[in-house]
C-alpha cells in the first residue's frame, strides 16, 4: 500500500536531508573543521544527531548551550503551534468553503471567498505585526489584553489551560489563515465541480435538498484533494511558522532561526551560526514528514483508491 511505503521510507528521507543539512556547512566552511575528512565527520555528525540528540553547542547564546537543551525548551511550543495552526486552518477553511458551496453568490459567501483571497495574499509577518499595531494592550489602538498581554504566560495546557488557550490562539489564527483560506478555495471548487457527478444530479432529481446534497454527497469528493494539498504545503508552514515565532515571540525551537542566519551581531560578526542551523534544519524536516504522513493517512481513508493496493485492501 503506498502508504506504508511512505512510512517506511520516511526514515530513508530524514537520514539523506540530515546528511545534505551537516553536509553543506562542511563543504562551504571546511576551515570550520580543521583536521577532520569530509566523510569521517559528516559520519560522527549523523551519529551524535540520531543515536545520542546530540547537536552540538550554540555559539548564539551567552555560554554557549547544548542545542539539545534549547531545543527540549522550544519542542512543546512548537507542536502546540504547528498543531493547532493545521486544526485550526484545515477544518476552518474546509467548513468555511462547504457553507459558501451551499450559499452561492450569497454577501456572505462573497465576504468570506474576499477575506480568503486577502488571508492567501498578506504574508504572516506582515498580519502579526499589523495585529500587534491594533490591539497590543501597551501601543495598540484597540487594546485587548485579555489575548495580547504585555508579558504573556506561555504555559502548557495542563497547567493553565485558559492561560494556554488564550495566549496561542492569535498566534494559532495568524499562522492557519493561509492554510485555511487555500482549503476554502480548494473545497468550494471542487465540490461546485462535484456537484455535475451522475449521482450528485440523481440525488437533486429525487428532491433531496440542497444544502444535503451539498454535505453529504458533493462536499465529501472535495475531502482528499484537501487534505493531500495540505501535506504539500507543509513547507509553506513550516516557513510560516518561523516568521510568526519571530513575530509574536512564540517561545519554540524556530524562534533561534534569526540570530543563527548571522542576525545576532550583524556588525561585528555576521557569521551564520551554522550548528544552530544544521539543528533546526533536522527538526523542520521532522516536522515535514510527520505533517506529511498525517496528510497521506487522512487521504487513505477518505479515498478508497489510495486505500487500495492492485488486489489487496489496506
């Protein structure tokens, strides 16, 4: 089946992008490692990295930190992120674009297709820092301190469950917008072609209603092109979710991404620090492959051709 094929050869993908990841900083910088083979190291790197979560020290950092620590400190913030940005977008821009298919040409599903089209084209930084603009309780113009707090409690979710919720929900929204507004377009064009399907025009010549028709026979074609587009732009949020740990100072693993690309000290030395990257390059590509699987296994069982092997079931 393939995807168990992709699932067993996830590993394969992780190993060759974290070879090419320590591979390039070995190659470009090879007076960075004086005395050491190109093979030989790149070996000893892929061995502390894989078998001992070993990445190295930070040269970013006052004391310079293992990397390991830095990034067990971030790893939580990054899931509930990465998490709740794929819930939110995903099921938002799907429900958003099932009720514009059942209210065509409708002031509100104009309203909505208009605010998808604006969520797609206004990049993240841009959207947290004009959020922060308007309703930052300190500098904002509509103050709003119950979800921008000058000092924010970045909890876990089973200790402070309001505080959790409350302080990941802007940042949640501002890193799902895109991802919703491609699956609202996505679905509603799909499901408007859908509803020429024999049995879609069956269904409305049985007087089913409308809105039925739309939910349960026409909408539910949309379901795995959706959710395979999502897995395919798991980069994008990936990327994303860089700009907006930067941008509303979401304490996860990427919020380093800046300082290590030669931010840190621009003037004095601009040096990429290139263990900080190699690290948060091997962790992007986790988090790509696991949104990636996730995406194929929801198709699997929304679409029984993918279910299927030629003569075998899943």
């Amino acid at each position: 089946m393939a995807f168990l094929r992709r699932l067993a050869f996830a590993p394969v993908v992780l190993v060759v992008v974290a070879a090419v990841t320590y591979g390039v900083p070995r190659v470009l910088r090879p007076d960075m490692y004086p005395g050491e083979s190109f093979a030989s190291g790149l070996l000893h790197d892929l061995d502390r990295a894989f078998l001992h979560l070993d990445f190295g020290c930070s040269g970013l950092l006052p004391g310079c930190p293992p990397l390991h620590d830095l990034w067990l400190d971030g790893l939580a913030s990054d899931l509930w992120l990465l998490t709740g940005a794929l819930v939110l977008g995903t099921a938002g821009g799907i429900s958003a674009g099932v009720w514009c298919a059942r209210h065509p040409r409708s002031p509100g599903a104009r309203a909505l297709e208009t605010a998808a089209m604006v969520a797609y084209c206004a990049p993240v930084f841009f959207v947290g820092l004009f959020v922060l603009w308007m309703f930052n309780p300190i500098y904002g113009h509509i103050p709003l301190p119950a979800f921008f707090d000058a000092d924010p409690r970045w909890v876990d979710p089973w200790d402070s469950p309001s505080d959790w919720f409350r302080t990941f929900l802007v940042p949640w929204i501002v890193l799902g917008a895109p991802l919703g507004a491609m699956c609202l377009r996505l679905t509603l064009a799909e499901t408007r072609e859908a509803m020429g399907e024999d049995f879609v025009r069956t269904a409305s010549a049985k007087g089913v209603a409308p809105h039925r028709i739309v939910r349960r026979h026409a909408a539910p074609l949309s379901y795995p092109g959706t959710f395979s587009f999502v897995g395919v732009s798991a980069p994008l949020l990936i990327t994303n979710m860089v700009l907006v740990e930067r941008t509303m100072s979401v304490p996860g693993f990427f919020k380093y991404t800046w300082r290590a690309s030669g931010h840190a000290n621009p003037l004095k030395d601009p040096t990429p620090d290139f263990p900080t990257l190699c690290a948060l390059g091997l962790w992007a590509a986790v988090l790509l492959i696991v949104v990636g699987l996730i995406a194929d296994g929801i198709v699997a069982l929304f679409d029984p051709r993918v279910r299927m092997s030629p003569g075998r079931a899943w």
